[in-house]
C-alpha cells in the first residue's frame, strides 16, 4: 500500500515539475533577436540541381532577392527555416562574436557544399 500512495504521488509531482519548466522556458532569451528574422525550407529537386555549385547558386539568387523585397509588417512575421548561414547573419541576428571569423562570400565556390 506505501508503494501504491508513493507512486500515486510521484505522478503528479513530476507533471507539476515539467509544467513549472516549460513555463520558466518560455522566459528564457533566446541569445538573439528574432523580431526580423526571416526562415524558410526548400526541397530542390536532384535532377534540376544535381550538384553543390547549382545549389549553392539557386540558394544565392534566393537570398539576393529576399534582400531587396519590401520589409513585411511586423505584425505579419513569417515562419521560415534555412540551415546555410550566410554573411551578415550574426549581425541580424544580434548574435555577439565570440571567437573565429563572421561568415563571407570568400571560397564558397568550390569549398561549399550543402547537406
């Protein structure tokens, strides 16, 4: 019977432990500002773009033209999800350099290569 009540509390308890860290989470910075972040997923299709420098190329026409379309209202934020970091990443996102070198357009011609 002790082992019926003990485990009969220890339900509740850790449920009430699990909400009490997802609400503390929901007040955690992020370590960056994504009030004007923008992301996106794309799926290229092989046979158009079989190789990394025909990515790489589809990806960076992309990007250009993301760069001069209009700002959405900031009411109006879209979900968008992209893995390549490309240059002024770090400074949009607000993400401070700790070590190393910001991102460039320098060698990504033949050294690129997307998963």
């Amino acid at each position: 019977m002790t082992a019926e009540i003990a485990l009969a509390l220890t339900v509740p308890c850790g449920a009430g432990l699990l909400g009490r860290s997802v609400m503390e989470l929901q007040n955690v910075k992020p370590g960056f500002t994504a009030a004007s972040a923008l992301s996106l997923r794309v799926t290229l299709p092989q046979r158009s773009y079989r190789d990394s420098n025909a990515q790489h190329i589809f990806y960076t026409r992309v990007i250009d033209g993301l760069k001069s379309a209009p700002q959405p209202p900031p009411n109006e934020r879209p979900v968008v999800d992209a893995r390549p970091v490309t240059p002024g990443y770090f400074t949009a996102m607000q993400i401070p350099m700790l070590a190393g070198r910001d991102v460039n357009d320098a060698g990504t011609e033949d050294k690129f290569r997307w998963r």
